[in-house]
C-alpha cells in the first residue's frame, strides 16, 4: 500500500545537507486530520526541539478545519512526535554536536496514520546552495539534450 504524501519541504533540502532519515508519528486533534487530508499544512520554518525525553513539532502551521466550528485546533500549537526512546536519546547526542538540527522534510499518512519524516541536517553555506543549483541546471540541460 502507497503512502500518500501530504507535504514536502522542499525548501528544506535546499537550505540543508540531510544526513539520516527518520519516521515519526504525530499525536493530532480531529480537526488536524482533517486539515491535514486536505492538504493544508506548511513545513517551511518547522524544526524539531527535544525536550527531556519527548520530541515536539515546532513553528508548523496546520490550517484551521472550515468546518470545524469551535472546536477547532490552535494552527501553530507544539505537536508531540512519537519515537522510540533510543532513537530519542541518539537524537540528543547528534543535535548537540556542531551544525546539526532536525527539520520535517514531509508529512504523510501510512495506512491512515499521520508520519513525519524527520532529517538529521546539517546547515549549507551560499557556495554550496549555488553549487547545487549548477548541478541540476547541468543536469536539466543533459535531459533536454538527450531528449532531442
């Protein structure tokens, strides 16, 4: 079975290195499943803050549900993510070392469970967002050559 993507942050591969990947899930309201099937979610300043043992979802904004009346959800509230503890306690160590940080790279729902793929980043300097833009332009031009 598929999963079926809800977002991506593109913005954060362009703005990181991401070294490792990981799966987490997400605790929500009902409204925030719903909003969240229609797609109205915004990664793009979402960090990942550790916090004891519990990780949260930070700065990102699940739009209200329309029809949600008052029992509808903050948009910008902390969401605890559900990991296990020792990748919790690994976390800790890597975020400590130097340039590291956790992003949410995309937003899914596996077998109609909300997940976060969380990456472990490490910040880009200029030159290296200009290099990366030159490589696929590179590769852009090579695909259209190729094509005709």
């Amino acid at each position: 079975m598929a999963d079926k993507e809800v977002a991506v942050n593109r913005r954060a591969f362009h703005d990181y290195f991401v070294d490792e990947h990981y799966e987490a899930g997400i605790v929500l309201t009902g409204t925030e499943v719903k909003s969240l099937r229609a797609g109205k979610i915004q990664l793009r300043d979402g960090f990942v803050r550790i916090d004891g043992h519990e990780a949260w979802l930070e700065n990102v904004h699940i739009s209200p549900y329309t029809q949600g009346g008052y029992v509808n959800h903050e948009p910008m509230r902390p969401r605890k993510l559900l990991l296990h503890a020792e990748e919790i306690s690994s976390l800790i160590g890597k975020v400590r070392q130097k340039g590291y940080t956790l992003v949410p790279l995309r937003v899914y729902f596996k077998r109609n469970h909300a997940k976060v793929d969380v990456g472990l980043a490490r910040g880009k300097r200029q030159y290296d967002k200009r290099q990366a833009l030159a490589a696929a332009d590179a590769r852009r031009e090579m695909a259209r050559a190729l094509k005709r």
